[in-house]
C-alpha cells in the first residue's frame, strides 16, 4: 500500500503536528448566573458545579477564571418575581443589580469581556422574550424595550451585546439604538439560529424565567429546518450583527458548519445547558469518563465551524489545560 494513512497518526508529535482543529481556552465563552444580596453562592441542582452568585462571591470567581485564562464572560440574572412586570422595565432601570454588578465587575477588571443577555424573560411577569398581549408574542412592541435594555447595558459597560429573544428585525433596532446613544463600538453577537429546544431546562431551572402560559415556538426556531437558518443570519449580518450564534449546539452541529460555509462574520455556538447536564449525570454514573466527553464535544463544535463557543464547561476545561 503506497497509501497508509495510519503513518500519520503513529505518535503524539505528528497526531498534535497535523490536528486540523485546535481547541483552547481562548475559544470559550463562560456564562455565569448573577444573584442580589451578599455572599451568595447557590447551587443549582439540575446544573452541577454551577451557581448563582451575588456580586460579592462573583467578582472573585470572575479573578479564579481571568487566571485560568478565561477573559469572556457572558452574565445572567436571576430576578425576584417581585421585580418583574409586563413591560420588563427593571431590565432598564439604572439601579438594577445587574448593571450595578456590570459597572463593578468592568471597574474591578477591565480586561475582561462581558457580554449580556438581552431578552424579555427575565425580567418579564409573563416569563417569554416578548411583550405578551392576550396570549400573542408581539414583535414589533417588543423592539423598543430591547434598545432601551441594549443602551443601558453598554452605559454599564457591557462589551457584547447577545441578542437571545429571536425578534425579527431586533438587531438593526439595536444596532441603530447604540449608535445614537454613542456606543457604536459595542459589538452585537446575535442569536441567530436558535431553535425551540428540550435543552433549556436547566437553564430555566437557574433563572426560573419558564414562560408562565404556552411555548417559544411562534419565535423560536423550528428544530426540523436547517435553510430557515440563512434567512436569519442573513437578516442579522445585513441589519449589523457582528457576530452569529447558534443555539444549541450538539444537536445542531449542522447548522455551525452551514452558517461557516456562507457567511464571513464569525459563528459562535452555544452549549447549552442541557447538553452540560447530560455529560454530568453519565459521568456521575460512571457511564462516560467526564474530561474526556467534555474535551471531545467541545471540539466537535470546533470543528464544525464554531469560532467561540459559550459553554457551562469552560472552568472545568481551562483546569484540565492548566492540569
């Protein structure tokens, strides 16, 4: 056989010499779930290893994770019912502790990035991304609250803006939102291809933002369709998206390699929560080896095409490099 390509794969050196896909800590985007009060550190059962945290605690898990080599951070409150209403006006209020605890974290750190989460469910009484009027998901009622939500979270020092509510026409809003109020330098990564998932539970679980009556499948993003993906992110880049996300990730690992293939802006995934749990719970089984499940889907999201991925195993992962 003149052909034997086992000769490539023989040691270590030339495996790591031709490995067409790396994976570093660079690459991940760490999202954390923010809490009010003081010295919170609340475990979330349906999330292992993962925690709400107030400010306080946070800002020294945010300095662990800087040393590790994480930089990027995306940022999730979890609010008091009490604070929700139908309009999600505490999502904008200067006062909230979510842009209290953005300012601290950005003057404690400046290094690090942050990005947000702009959508109505969790700040809303009806628990959907939307305004809700008589059952309906309103669209266009809803853009002016994500603008409003956007500026506030770029004058707390948000540098990535994350669109997640799948609103038509949300990004040029947002995007035309910051330019006035002069952050034209704020980045928006879209959620652009996120479908209606069974992978959300834990997350849901974490914020307690379930929708209160129906589903998100008048917004979301059916999870049968593939094409349906470029009209979005066309939409997306032409209304100045500056990055594309894809959520979730395993299952749609498709959709990354299409939205790489056709469009020139980066492509990010997210891991989601669902897919973070599952590996757990196998692992705690003792059904998988956890590091090396961890390290193997990472890449494979990688390698379809993802240029950052936002994953609940970007700690463990970072450790495990370190290690």
């Amino acid at each position: 056989m003149n052909t034997r390509p086992r000769r490539n794969r023989k040691n270590a050196a030339i495996r790591d010499m031709v490995q067409e896909t790396q994976l570093g800590v660079e690459h991940l985007i760490f999202p954390v779930f923010l809490k009010d009060g003081q010295g919170v550190k609340e475990s979330i059962d349906s999330l292992p290893n993962i925690y709400r945290y107030s400010i306080d605690v946070l800002l020294k898990e945010i300095e662990v994770c800087l040393n590790l080599g994480i930089r990027v951070f995306d940022i999730f409150p979890a609010v008091e019912e009490s604070l929700k209403d139908k309009t999600a006006t505490y999502s904008y209020n200067d006062d909230s502790f979510y842009l209290r605890a953005i300012r601290q974290i950005k003057e404690r750190f400046p290094e690090a990035t942050l990005m947000s989460d702009v959508a109505m469910d969790p700040y809303s009484s009806d628990g959907h991304d939307g305004l809700v009027e008589k059952g309906e998901i309103i669209n266009d009622k809803t853009l002016p609250i994500l603008a409003k939500m956007s500026v506030a979270q770029a004058q707390a020092g948000i540098d990535i803006i994350g669109p997640s509510d799948m609103m038509d026409g949300r990004v040029g809003v947002i995007r035309e939102a910051l330019d006035l109020a002069g952050y034209s330098n704020t980045s928006i990564m879209s959620y652009t291809a996120k479908y209606a998932s069974a992978f959300y539970g834990p997350f849901r679980d974490a914020l307690k933002s379930a929708p209160k009556s129906g589903d998100k499948k008048t917004y979301q993003m059916n999870p049968a369709n593939k094409s349906e993906a470029l009209t979005e992110a066309h939409l997306d880049v032409e209304e100045g998206a500056d990055m594309i996300m894809v959520k979730p990730a395993l299952c749609y690992l498709d959709v990354i390699h299409l939205l790489k293939e056709n469009f020139a802006v980066p492509v990010t995934a997210y891991n989601v929560s669902g897919e973070y749990a599952m590996v757990h719970a196998a692992a705690q089984k003792g059904w998988l080896d956890y590091n090396a499940v961890m390290s193997e889907m990472l890449l494979s999201i990688r390698r379809a095409g993802a240029d950052g991925i936002l994953t609940y195993f970007a700690k463990d992962f970072a450790e495990l490099i370190k290690e």
